[in-house]
C-alpha cells in the first residue's frame, strides 16, 4: 500500500495557505501567499502554491472557501473580501494538475480537520463555530459534513435575539451581529475602552476583578452561549469546537456566563490546529476515505482472552460486522460427529480461509472485524490471506489478561464448548500459550486488557485514526 497526501488549499482574507498533507494530518510541507480581492490574482497565487508543494504522492487537492459553496456541484454561491462565484475554480485547478478537485466551505475543512487529528478527535457528531471577523460554522453527524440542500451549517446566523441588530443576511439578531470579532470591536467601544483592546488584554483585567472588562466579555460571549445551548439542543453534538483567531479566547470569556443545569449537555473545547486547520481538513476532505477503500480489524488474542467480547462490542459501537472464527466453524462441529483436536485444527484453518474469501468479496467501502486466535497458523500463510481479499487498510486489536486469568476463563466455559475443541485439560497448556502469545504487528496494534472496563468510543477513535495513517 503506497502512502498517499492531497494538497490542502485554505484561501484567508490576509493569507492563502497551501499544505501537502499525509492522511494522519501531519503536514509534510507547506506554502503561503497574500491574499487578493481580485479573483483572477488569487486563482495565479493558488496554482503556484500547488506547484510548490506538489509532488507524485499527491492523490487529490482540496479547497477551502470563506462562503456558501454548493459541495455537490463544487460551485462557489458567495463570498466576502475573496469572492470566487465568478470563477469555475474546482475545474480550472482540475485541468491545470491532473488531479481530482474537492471544494468546500473553509469551516467544513476546518472541522474535517479537528475531528480527524485536533480536539474533537475520534469524535463523529460535532458542531464547530469560528469566531473571526464574522461567525462561521459547520456540522459534522455520523462521521459526515451535514449539507441538507447544499450550504447547511451557516452557524453564524442563528438568531438570539429577534429584537437584535440587523444582519447581512437580512434578518436581526443572528449571533454574528453580536459575538463576532466585529462585534467585539463595538462592545469594547461602548465599554469605554481604547481602540486595539484585544479580548487577550480583557481577559487579564477580568482575572484581576475588572468589572468593566467582565461587562465587555460578558456581552460578548453571552449570546455565543445562548446558540450553543440551542445548538447542542437541536443537534446533541458529542462536542463543540470554538475555532477562528478568537475561538479560544471566546471559549475563555465563556467561563464569565453563568448557565443553569439542563437535559442538553455537550462538552466545549477550542480548536486545537490554529492556522494550519483549513488547510488540512481541505486535505484529508480530498484523499480516498473509507467509503473507497476495504478496512480490516483483526481482533486477536490467545482462546478465552476476551476477543468476542470487544469484537462485539466494537461491531455495536460502529456498526461494522464481525467474521468470528467460532461463528463459522461451529454448524460442523454441530454436524460432524467425532472430530478430534488436529481434525478441529483443520476445521479452524478452513473456517479462516472462509473469512478472508467472505472479506474478498465484500464491496470496496467495507469495514469488517475478524475475531480469531490467530496464533495456530503460519504467518506467511495469514499475510498471504490478507492480501488475496484486497484489504486496503489492517489493524489489530491485542486482547490480554492475566495467563492465570485466561486459564480459569476457560476451565469455567470448557464444558459449555462443543466436542472438537480442548476440555478443561487444555488449561496448564493454554496458561502457558498465554504467558508467550504475541500480537500479529502486520500494522498498528492496540493491547487492551480485558479485565478493565472497554473504552469502546475511545478505541474507535485510535482505529480510525491508524486507518487513515495506513492507507
């Protein structure tokens, strides 16, 4: 499997930003250029940027747009200080690199981008706002950007007060008019302090008991609160994101806003990527994801190391089916009669070989989990499986316990296993087995101890992240 990296492209009002990025979000090189208002100038800048940081790995080339952007259609609707409707930029790109073009909104990129490697990592329903000179936004649901008839997530117009300021988009009291840097300008203004107060400046002088700092941040960040709360209502995100050049600092005056208990709670964090996150969500957003790609998880372990137990709970978690080695070799021991030790040897070798034909003809896009004891088999033989099903992508799963753990496990269930497998004699052997079973390593492994509770979100979230380092 030849690594792979797309181009990131995140086109700012100040800067355009280009990176070549692997798929586990590390930024392999990286270019800038100033921003223009003029489309044509920006479109020549975004070209040479490619054409520094380009080379063969490059699978694909992904842009970040400050406006409304028709995903489907990689059409530009509008934009502000850079206004790129005008320009058939996706196909103009395309033609000029060879390369497959993938378009979207700069917050969606950003939110691609924390979710994959920053602070909503392993996480799969998630809001982000970005607090800049406006308000942005984007909604992540199941793993996926929520776009309803196209340009879902314009976040910074949900409305808190419908009394409010008028709004560019021609209605009052969108949270932008009001918790936006623009916004912060004018309660800084009305506050009585100079021009240049930064939100930095205001939340040291909050720290040291300023009531006229704590009233700026307070009217700042309040109605901020107020969307997020009906935000997480709506929409039960596992987090929300505060990105943008105030993300953090708004996620700070946010502790100044006194909220009472209720039903809907999310956690808020802020953003973790900085200035390098557009870029790298246009990236990852543009590189082949798991709906083109065949994934495998390997869920090994010695007999009774808890293996079933974590495949299925991992297959609840994510929805990915398990192949399990006694779920296909049971029926013939259910219908054979008189199967010995080295004939239920036989019978787990072909059940395996059943496996990885049932992964080889799975569609590409699947996802699947292998439960097995995968230590009774030949590597070369198991690698050679591997790669006759066409997995693109491998992890593995170590289950551990104590050897001595692992024996009373099995010498409480011998009874219950049908006649083929080992009985309770099989116990010394099998404390042994343990004591010096190893992982596969084809790839990346995870060890979990089985006799502490599964975090089953958590390694999720470590899986795919491997998943996208691998293929």
């Amino acid at each position: 499997m030849t690594p792979r990296t797309a181009i990131g492209i995140d086109i700012g009002g100040t800067h355009l930003r280009a990176a070549r990025v692997s798929r586990d979000g590390a930024i392999q090189q990286h270019a800038k250029a100033p921003s223009a208002a003029d489309a044509a100038s920006v479109l020549d800048r975004i070209a040479r940027l490619i054409e520094q940081v380009d080379d063969a790995s490059v699978a694909g080339i992904g842009i970040g747009i400050p406006g409304r952007v028709d995903f489907a259609s990689r059409r530009v609707l509008s934009g502000g200080y850079v206004d790129l409707s005008k320009v058939n930029l996706a196909d103009e790109i395309e033609q000029r690199f060879r390369r497959p073009v993938t378009v979207d909104n700069d917050c969606s990129m950003a939110l691609v981008a924390e979710c994959a490697v920053g602070a909503a990592a392993g996480a799969r329903n998630v809001v982000m706002l970005t607090i800049g000179t406006g308000i942005g936004g984007a909604i992540m649901e199941g793993g996926h950007i929520v776009r309803a008839r196209g340009t879902a997530g314009q976040l910074g117009h949900v409305p808190v007060d419908p009394r409010g300021l008028p709004c560019v988009c021609g209605r009052r009291g969108c949270v932008e008019t009001v918790s936006s840097g623009t916004a912060l300008g004018r309660h800084i203004a009305d506050g009585g302090f100079p021009i240049g107060t930064t939100a930095a400046e205001l939340l040291s002088l909050r720290e040291r008991c300023d009531d006229a700092a704590r009233r700026v941040l307070h009217a700042w960040a309040a109605p901020l609160r107020v969307a997020i709360d009906g935000l997480v209502a709506a929409l039960d995100p596992e987090v929300v994101v505060l990105g943008g050049g105030l993300g953090r600092a708004a996620f700070e005056a946010l502790a100044g806003v006194e909220t009472a208990p209720s039903w809907y709670e999310s956690r808020v964090v802020p953003a973790a990527l900085g200035d390098e996150a557009g870029a790298i969500g246009a990236a990852l957003a543009s590189l082949p994801g798991p709906a083109r790609i065949k994934r495998l998880v390997i869920v090994n372990g010695v007999p009774a190391s808890g293996k079933s137990g974590v495949a299925h709970a991992l297959s609840r978690e994510t929805g990915w089916p398990v192949l399990s080695l006694d779920t296909v070799k049971n029926p013939f021991l259910e219908e054979i009669e008189g199967v010995d030790r080295p004939f239920n040897r036989k019978l787990g070798r072909a059940s395996m070989r059943a496996m990885f034909a049932l992964v080889k003809e799975a569609p590409a896009g699947t996802t699947a989990i292998m439960d097995a004891w995968f230590g009774f088999q030949p590597r070369d033989w198991i690698e050679a499986l591997i790669a006759d099903a066409g997995v693109d992508a491998l992890t593995e799963i170590w289950c551990s316990a104590p050897p001595e753990v692992i024996g009373r496990r099995y010498g409480e269930r011998a009874a219950l296993r049908l006649p083929g497998h080992p009985g309770a004699d099989y116990v010394p052997e099998l404390v042994e087995l343990a004591d010096r079973a190893r992982p596969l390593g084809f790839g990346r492994y995870f060890e979990i101890d089985t006799t502490r509770s599964l975090e089953v979100a958590d390694l999720r979230g470590r899986l795919e992240a491997a998943f996208r380092s691998a293929s």
